[in-house]
C-alpha cells in the first residue's frame, strides 16, 4: 500500500488524533494537551514517526504553548561548532612556512 492511499485512509479526526493527543487534566485544573509531528515514510509509508513538538497548557481562559526542547541537537551544534573551531585553528597553525619570518619591526635604522 502506497503511502498516499495509506493517508488517505485516515478520516480528519483520526489524522487529528495523530498530532495531538488526549487532553489530560492536571491536580491543579490545568488542560494538557501535547502535540507531535508525524511523518509517513518507506516505499509504501509503513514507517510513521512520531517527534514531539510541545504541549499546549491551558488554565482557566488563559493558554500556553510550550515547546519540546531537544537537547542533543542543540549538544550537537555545540560540539561541531568546537570541532570546526578546532579544525581551522589547526589549518592555520600547519600551514604557516617552515622557514622563520625574517621581516622587521619596521625599524630599519637599528636604533629605537
């Protein structure tokens, strides 16, 4: 079954029902409602995958988003970033002449 006949089996609630979930009441009376991103893929979209969003936090007539923070990417931007870092640091440092600078200070009479 191809993907596009596989979605297209989903009615709208049921596809509603795959990005957000059940609402749950909290001690304190406040909705939670939490949210995901579903993606289809393989050759006949027998793969789904869920990635959560966030939650939706609603309390009396006042409501919230709040996002899913996902922590590994923002561990992974900094660990390349050090590595880039690294990297060119060390270009820098071996491409410099074998030989030693031999220019001057800009004092050529010899006197300061």
């Amino acid at each position: 079954m191809k993907r596009s006949q596989l979605l297209d089996r989903f009615s709208a609630d049921a596809a509603a029902d795959l990005v957000y979930g059940e609402p749950h009441q909290t001690a304190d009376g406040a909705t939670v409602i939490t949210a995901a991103r579903v993606t289809a893929s393989g050759p006949d979209g027998s793969t789904v995958s869920a990635t959560p969003l966030g939650v939706m936090v609603i309390r009396g007539d006042q409501a919230k988003w709040v996002a899913a923070v996902d922590a590994n990417r923002i561990a992974l931007v900094g660990v390349l970033t050090g590595l880039l870092s690294a990297v060119i640091a060390s270009l820098a440092v071996l491409r410099r002449p074998p030989w030693p600078d031999l220019r001057g200070t800009g004092n050529s009479c010899g006197t300061s």
